[in-house]
C-alpha cells in the first residue's frame, strides 16, 4: 500500500495558514516588546487624562509614561526617558513643544494638541488633529437646524485665518453662510460681539487663544443669552454654560488612530497623510437652551445626536 500523502492544493494552504499565524504572532510579539512613552501635558485635567487612558487599554506595546505636571521630574530625567522609547506619544501642545525642544530623535505621534499647525514643525511627526473637519460640523448644524442661514465665528488670524477660510469655502455646500470678525486681544470682544450677534442666527465657538480665557467665554455666554443667540461649541464643559450643541471628537476613536498610526510606523509602512482628522465625532444637545432658542429642531435628526441634556 502506498503511504498516504496530501493533495498539492491541500498542502499549500495549509503551509499559508502557518506563515499567517507565524506573522501575525510575530507581529504581535514585535508590538509587545516596542517601548512606547507617553509624555502627558497634564494628566490631572481630563482633556488630556481621557485620550491617555484610552490608549492604554486598547493598545499592546511596553507604555512608560511622563506626566509634566510633575514637579519632581527634570529634563534630564524627561530626556532619557524619551531616548529609550521606540516611539513618543505625545498629548497636548506642551508635550509635543518639549519633544520638538529636545530634539530626541524618535519617531512621535500626537493628539490633543489644539491649533497643532501652530507648533513647530518636526521630522517623523503623525498625529490626529484636535479639530474636526469643518464640513462635518456643518452640516451636522444644517440637519438639526434646518432654518439657520447665518452663523458668527470670533477668531484670531494668528491662529486660524486657514481654517477659516476652509470653512468658508465648505459653508456654501450646505447652504450656510459665515460671518466672521477678527480678534487680537480680548479687551476688543464686547463690540465687536455685540455687532456680530445682531447679524447671525447662532454663534460658533471655536478653539481659539484669543477667546480662551474664562472671563472672555463667560462675556460670550452672557451677551448671547442676553441676545437671545445660541451657541455652538467644540467641548463638553460648554453645556453648563448654557450651550445648545457641542460636537467634539471622540476620543475611544482617536485612541484608535494614534494606535494604527503608531503600528505603521514602526512597521516602516507608507503612511499618506501624516496627520489626520479625528474619525467619529460626539453629539450633545442641550435642550434647556433650546428652549430659550429660536431655531427650530429638526426632531427627525436626534438619532444622530448621541447625548440629550434635558
């Protein structure tokens, strides 16, 4: 009897299934041993605690992490940590400034960092922006509000005359017009506000230094009220304030990116876009403001709206 053997076709696959599982678990032992370092602008402040803690329970690398909030750490001590990672993640603008500061010669990527094409530019730099595509929002504000025509942005040339004028240019696809004042110190707000309220239907808020300070977003939430003009924000901490809608990226999601970005670097793959939009966005609507607001809700679009604050 002659021995049994396997068909060709058999064999082959067989063969491709065990060089699979070998790559895969090959490629999961190289993410195991890789030294990822975490540099935190301030890992006691949610906005940058969140996006950390995400990314530590979805990823698979060997994490340090360096928290600059912490007044017993020194540069020394920063800078040979960040020498024996394999790569950087840096959250938030200040960490991403002392990596570009001391010039270590890593591989980083970044989240958190508001304004990012602000900073200086670095070699071997990916990231996920903080800001979501202008487009999006819009068209979100279009959806829920069907009768909004003209919406009002404050901002700071310095800071966002591009992104302005993306959004301009975007704001005429959904039937949406923008009208735009330009700010440089915030003592020149309460006219310029005033004047701008009376000519649009709602106010977007944006990420913006020349409006960042509390006193100046206090003024802002103050004077709509007073003007009976909602507002549209990029953060959760708005609402208490008395914003009518907030759409913020969501960070799970950007965990998710920094990840798959990280993964092809190392990997040494060819990465198109070296920074990217955030992929999902979080919806809140404050319906106590809506109350005090004229536009109407499109009542059809609330399955689009992941969070009602009654």
């Amino acid at each position: 009897m002659k021995p049994y053997s396997l068909p060709t076709c058999v064999l082959r696959s067989f063969l491709s299934l065990v060089l699979i599982l070998t790559s895969l678990w090959t490629s999961e032992v190289i993410a195991d041993n890789r030294n990822v370092v975490i540099i935190n602008s301030n890992s006691n402040i949610p906005k940058y605690q969140r996006p950390q803690q995400a990314f530590e329970k979805e990823q698979s690398y060997h994490v340090n992490t360096i928290n600059l909030a912490d007044k017993q750490l020194n540069t020394k001590q920063i800078k040979y940590s960040l020498q024996q990672s394999d790569i950087i993640y840096a959250i938030g603008a200040n960490a991403y400034q002392l990596v570009t500061e001391m010039t270590v010669d890593k591989p980083m990527v970044f989240s958190t960092a508001i304004n990012w094409k602000r900073l200086p530019e670095r070699a071997n730099t990916y990231g996920v922006s903080n800001e979501l595509p202008a487009g999006r929002q819009l068209m979100m504000y279009r959806y829920l509000f069907p009768d909004l025509k003209k919406i009002g942005i404050i901002y700071s040339p310095q800071m966002n005359k591009e992104w302005l004028e993306e959004a301009i240019d975007t704001s005429k696809d959904v039937g949406i017009e923008i009208i735009s004042e330009a700010i440089e110190e915030s003592d020149e707000l309460e006219p310029i506000l005033e004047s701008l309220l009376g000519k649009v239907d709602a106010l977007w808020l944006i990420s913006d230094s020349a409006i960042a300070s509390k006193n100046t977003i206090l003024k802002i939430f103050n004077t709509s009220k007073k003007m009976q003009k909602p507002v549209f924000a990029y953060h959760e901490v708005f609402v208490g304030l008395g914003a009518l809608l907030v759409i913020s990226a969501d960070i799970p999601t950007i965990s998710q990116q920094v990840i798959s970005l990280m993964d092809d670097v190392l990997k040494n793959k060819t990465i198109d876009k070296a920074v990217v939009f955030p992929a999902g966005s979080h919806v809140i609507l404050n319906m106590k403001a809506l109350k005090q607001s004229p536009l109407r809700l499109n009542e059809t679009a609330l399955d689009s709206v992941n969070k009602i604050v009654e």
